[in-house]
C-alpha cells in the first residue's frame, strides 16, 4: 500500500553514501545443525581445553549444563566417544530482563523439562540414600549468570552427585576480557552485565570444591556474514539480552566498518576464563 510517510528510518542510517556496502550484502539463512556453530577450529581448540581441565574419559558419565541453542553436549558425546549418553540441561529465566541475584523468578530447565534444582536435589538426595553417585564430570558452559540464585545450595547437592574423583569445570566469557567483535557500546553493555564471579568461587569453596581458575584462547575463523548471521540470532548466549534495535544496529555498524574490507572471511579470538574444579573429600576440608 503506498504511503506519503517521510519520516526518519529506524534505526537511522549512518550516512547515505556509507550504507553502499551495508545494501549489497547478504546475510544467508545456515541450516540449524549449523547456525550456532563457531567453527571446526573453535571447537577442537574447545575440546582440547575441556579435555585438559575435565580429563573427560570414554567411560565417563558425563552432565552438560549449557544453552540448548548451539549446546556443545552432542559434538562431546562423539569427540569423546562417550559410552554413557550425557545428561543435558539446559538452564532458562523466565522473562526477558537480564538476571538479578535477588531474582526468584530463575529456572533452570533441562531438555526434559524439569527444573535444574529440582533435578539436582532429587538426584543428590537418592545418591545419599543409595550411597551411590550420577556423574564422574560436569561442564557449566557459558550460562553462570543464570546460577547466581542460591548458589551454595546448587553447587553442595552437584557435589554429592559426583564421585569421590568427580571435576566439575565451568566455563565463562567475561564482558570485561572481550574479544568478539562487536561495536564498543555493546561491548560496555556486555562487561555492566558480567557476573561478579568472586561469590561464585566463594559458593563452590563452601560447597566443597577447591578452587582454581585459568584464562584461555580460543581461535575462530568464519566467513563474516556467518558471524553477522549469529549475531542477528543473539548468539552467543551472552547477547540474549539485548534489543532487536542494538543488534541491528551492530550488524550495520560491523558491516559499515572493521567488516567491510579485506576478503569475505574473519579471523579473531574468544577469550575464556576456566574454572576447573576437584571434588573434595570430607576429611580434606576437616584437614
């Protein structure tokens, strides 16, 4: 239908002659096994690091605490040829506003459907009954922000569904140590939002975990529209957060600037922190 509505675009453009480049290009729709993916690079660097801080064995029976939407569960089940089918949970908030550590509106959801705590209380409470243990590792990737709610309680009862060798490692992307690219406003808004991890080590030491943490680098390399494309869908999932209008305005900012020269592919870096974690035996903490 036509229109005589003359008014500002939205979101504005930078400048008429600036958004040449911005118009011819195409960002393609990736097939969903794919869409979420950061690379065969990435993710032997990925495994290599999970192999060194989790010591993840075939025999192992392992549990995934991580988004649904590009889940590394599946790709470690057959990197590792693990026996044992993993255990997935997905962790969820409900709402669209960022965490908060007053918040008893978190969840935490597994692909099953039931709630994370209730999972891991119920499960902690039969390993007590039955003097038994679930899980020889446990991998918490790139969801802390959604355990910052009663912490202590959380990380005591995923102790006592590990085994007495039993490692828990979590895997973080501070807002502060960046190295996606993305506009520098976004990049501000990402550290504001960062958890403060320093009561997160707290709670696992009280919980019975020794503590150590490390940083690590993880290479990628991909053609640009792919990361424009992940970007578009809030992925990673530190991004959840933001408005449609700041990741439309990312996406032209990037394809109006560092993007927009020097070939069709990208090369840059994720940096990780790393916190491998020990069960510790009783007598230990007594000790």
């Amino acid at each position: 239908m036509a229109s005589n509505y003359l008014g500002p675009e939205t979101p504005s453009p930078f400048a008429l002659i600036s958004e040449q480049y911005q118009q011819q290009l195409t960002i393609p729709n990736y097939p969903e096994e794919d869409q979420y993916r950061f690379g065969q690079i990435y993710e032997d660097s990925m495994f290599s690091l999970i192999h060194t801080h989790l010591e993840l064995g075939t025999t192992d029976k392992f549990c995934y605490i991580g988004q649904e939407k590009g889940s590394f569960a599946p790709l470690i089940e057959r990197k590792f040829c693990l026996i044992h089918p993993p255990k997935s949970i997905a962790p969820t908030t409900f709402g669209t506003n960022s965490y908060s550590k007053q918040s008893s509106t978190l969840a935490y959801k597994p692909t099953g459907g039931t709630n994370v705590d209730e999972f891991f209380r119920d499960t902690a409470s039969h390993c007590s009954t039955m003097k038994k243990y679930f899980f020889d590792r446990v991998l918490l990737k790139d969801c802390i922000h959604h355990v910052t709610s009663n912490m202590y309680t959380l990380f005591s009862q995923l102790k006592t569904c590990l085994n007495e060798e039993g490692k828990l490692l979590i895997i973080h992307r501070p807002g502060m140590l960046n190295t996606l690219p993305l506009p520098k406003h976004m990049v501000k808004q990402f550290e504001g939002n960062d958890v403060d991890i320093g009561p997160i080590l707290n709670a696992l030491q009280d919980a019975g975990f020794d503590v150590k943490w490390d940083i690590e680098i993880c290479p990628i390399v991909m053609p640009k529209v792919k990361w424009l494309s992940m970007l578009q869908e809030k992925h990673p999932a530190d991004l959840e957060n933001f408005e449609d209008i700041m990741i439309r305005n990312a996406v032209r900012e990037l394809t109006e600037g560092m993007f927009k020269y020097e070939g069709d592919m990208v090369q840059f870096t994720d940096r990780l922190c790393l916190y491998p974690h020990h069960r510790v035996l009783e007598e230990e903490l007594q000790f």
